[in-house]
C-alpha cells in the first residue's frame, strides 16, 4: 500500500522509537518534564520567539492562538479555505466565541484584500482582532505564501490594530521551498504554530510559540481544554528527533510531488504544474474524485477526494522514488478504470 492520503500517516521511523524510548520524562502539567522543556525552549529559538508551548495537535496550537488574542463577538480574518474554517470543527465559535471572515481568494490575500474584509467601525460591526495567515496553504494544494505578501499583510493589520497568528502547521515545507529560515517566516506574526507530526513525521504534537505572556495564558487554556500531558517527553522526544533528522529530507518530498504531478499529467487529468510548490499535488479529474479514489485503493494507492472533482496526493518520509513512480502508473490506471465503469 502506498499511503498519499495525507503526510499525517507516516510512522515513527525506528531511530525515532529508539529515543522516544530513552527519553527522560516528568509530569509536564508540573512543568517537571525536561525533554518537554527542552523541546519548548528548541522551538522558541528556531521560531524566534520568547516562548513555547507544547500541544496535542495544529488545531489546539491555532485555537488557543485564537484563544488569548481575541474576546467573544470577535473577528478573525483568514484566507479562503483556511484550516479553522473546514478542518476543526467550528472550534472558533464553539471554544472563543469569534467569527472568521475569509479575505482574498485561492488561500492567499492581500493588505488591500485585508482592509477591504473589515467593515467600518461601528456599535453593531465586530472588533477584528486578529488577522491568520496558513503557510503552506492546505487546500491550495501546499503553496508558499511569499514572505514579502506575508509581512505587508500583517503591517497593514498593524495599522489597523490587528493581531497576527501563523498557521504554520507544514511552515517546515514553506522554509525549504523557499530558503528562508523559519525564524525569518515567523518574525512579523505575534504567534505561530507549527506541527511535527506532518512532514517531519511524528506522532503526535504541535508547538505555539510567542511572548512569554501569550504563551503562559495558552498553558493555562491547553489545562482548561483537557490538553495538559503528564510523561509527555515520550511524545517530545519524538519531536526532537524529527527536529535534528527529517528537516533536511524535506526536499525529497517535494521532489517526489513535482515527479508525480509531471508523470500524472500526461494522464486523463490537469494539474497546474504551477502550484506544486512543496510536497502536496492536486489532480483535476474528470469522473468523479470518490470513484477515482476508490479504484486508486483497489490497485494499492491511498489518495484524498478533496472535491467532487479534485484528488489530493501528499508526500512524506514513508515514500520513497521508487514508490512515486509507481504510485504515479497506479494513479493513471484508477482514472482509466473510473472513466471506464462511467463512474
């Protein structure tokens, strides 16, 4: 089975068992764990910021983000299909009692994009307290937001006395794309999260990172939320690992992506070469994507229908070349079968 649902499959390599395995453990809600703290303080440095948390996952990481920089009636902006708006179910409204307005279009916008979301002040419009910016951008299909658009949208937020968070859940990606340090990608936003149990392969966890302030308020939130750990260095050490071995590889998978994408197009399918970036290729398929997706399966290869026509193939650790190429002639026939059966 090759497994392009998504980079969140991937299994912890037998290196990164081994120290998850020797780790040095404590109680974290004690802020007693030492590979807990060493992975916080790791990430702070890489991050830029004065602070880190550790959580359970990238929803946790954006919500408590959310969290500690908004009141109930607020509003956040977000790009078009960002990961709060279709991925963690309403957990704005339901947990901080805020709505998401979407600015600009594809995932991505711009300061004029930005002001022209926010309504007139007004007794009767909401307060915009926070502007959040997903990089790479999921549902685009993994694209970088370029880290001059980026900062130009959070210094029109600025001015207007907005807030601003990363979703920074695969910025790991975004960093080896595109060559600038993740410090660097992270230095104009308040807050940002970032995952590691996407591209870098673990099993589980997520940071927040930002001034000391926002992150003690977050600690308390994550308790509150049922999201404090106790031997939690086991999962941490999973994390370090993942920090000191699998950022480099990266570029393997987004190697990968760009050879599935040119393989794949010469098949009954369009995809804009364009837009595969990092490590996230989506197809565009004439018989219905669930029907492709199913045939895919059939023949070994796990893809994602993202839309009724759109097919989604995420590439990780667990890939290797000889595993694209043949994911790619899979791929060709599951479309081949869909068109065949009218499905």
């Amino acid at each position: 089975m090759i497994d392009l649902r998504s980079d969140t499959v991937t299994r912890p390599t037998p290196a990164m068992r081994e120290a998850m395995a020797r780790a040095e453990v404590g109680d974290d809600v004690f802020g007693e764990d030492p590979t807990v703290r060493a992975l916080e303080e790791t990430m702070a440095r890489i991050t830029g910021k004065e602070a880190a948390l550790f959580v359970t996952s990238g929803t946790m990481g954006n919500q408590l983000a959310i969290a500690v920089q908004t009141r109930p009636g607020d509003e956040v902006v977000v790009g078009q299909g960002a990961h709060p708006v279709h991925y963690e179910a309403g957990a704005g409204a339901a947990l901080s009692g805020v709505q998401l307005t979407i600015a600009g279009s594809g995932g991505f916008y711009t300061p004029e994009d930005l002001v022209a979301s926010i309504s007139a002040s007004a007794p009767w419009t909401p307060r915009v307290a926070l502007l959040s910016i997903e990089n790479t951008h999921n549902r685009s299909g993994g694209r970088v937001w370029p880290a001059a658009q980026a900062e130009a949208v959070v210094g029109a937020g600025r001015r207007l006395g907005v807030a601003a968070h990363l979703d920074g859940a695969r910025l790991w990606n975004a960093s080896v794309a595109s060559g600038v340090p993740v410090d660097k990608l992270c230095a104009p936003f308040d807050t940002a999260s970032l995952c590691f149990s996407k591209g870098l392969g673990a099993p589980v966890g997520s940071a927040l990172c930002g001034s000391k302030t926002l992150v003690a308020e977050a600690r308390r939130l994550r308790k509150r939320w049922g999201g404090g750990m106790r031997q939690a260095g086991i999962l941490a050490a999973a994390a370090l690992h993942a920090l000191d071995h699998h950022r480099e590889r990266l570029e393997e998978d987004h190697a990968n992506a760009r050879l599935f994408a040119d393989r794949v197009a010469s098949a009954d399918a369009r995809i804009a070469l364009a837009t595969v970036q990092t490590n996230m290729v989506l197809v565009e398929v004439a018989a219905p994507a669930e029907a492709v997706a199913r045939e895919a399966l059939a023949l070994g290869l796990g893809v994602a229908a993202v839309s009724p026509r759109r097919i989604r193939a995420v590439f990780h650790l667990d890939v290797s070349k000889a595993d694209t190429e043949a994911a790619a002639l899979r791929f060709a026939q599951a479309i081949a079968r869909a068109k065949a059966t009218g499905s």
